[in-house]
C-alpha cells in the first residue's frame, strides 16, 4: 500500500510513470437524472467506470457489478449497455468498440474540440485539489472538475482538453422546460502495474463515416427482411 501511495505521488511529480508498466486508474460512478425518462417511470440503473492512464493514453470502459440496492420509488430501473473507449490525446484520435450483426468493429474518429473556460472556483476530490472549467457540448452545459496536480490532460467518456485529470464531470440539458443531468464523479484514483497495452484490437478498424454508413445499409436489410420484403436472393 505505502509503495502504491509513492508511485502515486512520484506520478503527481513529473507527470508521467517511472516504469513501463505503471498506469494511474480511476473509478468513477455514473449518477443520471433524466426528467423525461422519470415522468414516464423509468430510471437509469448508475453505472462504474474505470480509466485506465498512461502518458497521452486512456481507456475508458464500464464494469460488471451487481446492484443490491433496493428499489424504494416503485419505477421500472434499466441497465445501459456496457461501453468503451480509448482515446489518445497526442495523436487526436479515439476508438469506440462497437459491432454489426456479429462482426466487431473499432470506431476511429477525431476527438471533439472542447473550448474550456477555466474559473477560479476550487475544491477538493478525494483529496486532490481540483479546479472548476466550464464548457458547451451542443445543447449541453459541461461543468469539469480537474487536477493540476494529475498531469494528464484526459478524463472520463469523451472530455479531455484541460491541463489536467478531470475528476469529476457534469453534463446538463434542459429541453422543454425538463431538464436531465449525466455526471461521473471519480471515487478511488490508484496506481497499478499492468503490461497490457491501452490500444485494443478486438475488431476491425473502421472510420466513423464508414461505420456509420454500414448500420444504415444493416438496418435496411434488417428492416426489409423482417417486413416480408425479402423473398428471393
């Protein structure tokens, strides 16, 4: 424990990990309120997170867990599928897993150019001294929470951009008077020594564009075949 403490604090140091295999991981929890969603008795079962740094890498997934909590409001509770990506900050480029029918696929797009306005606001996360950086993501409101003191200029989903880990961020759209808020909060932040690299490769690389246009022609197939449309080759 005390020498994952000291590689914590090496890494807060010099901004990069002293040895190949030491990584900087994040476990954040996801909290949604989705007004729309609420009025028709539903709520988003939360989910945990795990980002995964190393210099200008990070991987971002979902995990497994099970959910003991009882449900006291008497709304249908639905789980989110499982999710992924893997974004370098050097490079501009993410890659988001995703499939076809039973083909998997690696989705390579740009990252999205985020035009952060840092404040003075401050507070603590966990113990790391963070710092308030405010921004728009088409009709969302994005308030981030980052650490100077966590040199890695990424954070969970699709942020990245501020001088440092983003450890806590929330998203926030108002449409016809309802308003929904999407957040992730970091609650562990540790160092682990893996050798795996960051980069997957379960499935073949394929532009956004591209991708995109394949589901089109997949749906209309799909959708062909199941409307008695489809009777002969």
């Amino acid at each position: 424990m005390k020498n994952r403490l000291l590689f914590l604090w090496i890494s807060i140091l010099f901004g990069t990990f002293l040895f190949g295999q030491e990584k900087l991981k994040v476990t954040y929890e996801e909290v949604s309120d989705l007004e729309v969603l609420r009025e028709l008795g539903i709520e988003i079962s939360g989910r945990t997170f795990h980002l995964i740094v190393a210099n200008e890498e990070s991987d971002y997934s979902s995990i497994e867990k099970i959910n003991n909590s009882q449900n006291l409001s008497g709304n249908r509770i639905i789980d989110l599928p499982k999710s992924a990506i893997y974004k370098n900050t050097k490079e501009l480029f993410s890659l988001q897993s995703d499939k076809i029918g039973n083909e998997n696929y690696l989705v390579q797009d740009s990252l999205t150019q985020f035009n952060w306005e840092l404040t003075r606001e401050a507070k603590t996360i966990l113990g790391f001294p963070v710092r308030k950086a405010m921004t728009t993501n088409k009709n969302a409101m994005v308030t981030a929470w980052f650490s100077p003191q966590l040199k890695f200029n990424t954070g969970p989903d699709q942020f990245w951009g501020l001088p440092g880990l983003i450890l806590e961020i929330e998203s926030r759209v108002n449409v016809d008077d309802k308003e929904s808020v999407r957040a992730f909060i970091a609650v562990e932040v540790e160092v682990i020594s893996d050798s795996q690299k960051l980069r997957p490769s379960n499935g073949k690389l394929i532009s956004k564009e591209k991708f995109n246009e394949k589901v089109k022609v997949y749906r209309e197939k799909r959708d062909e075949m199941y409307s008695g449309g489809v009777d002969k080759d």
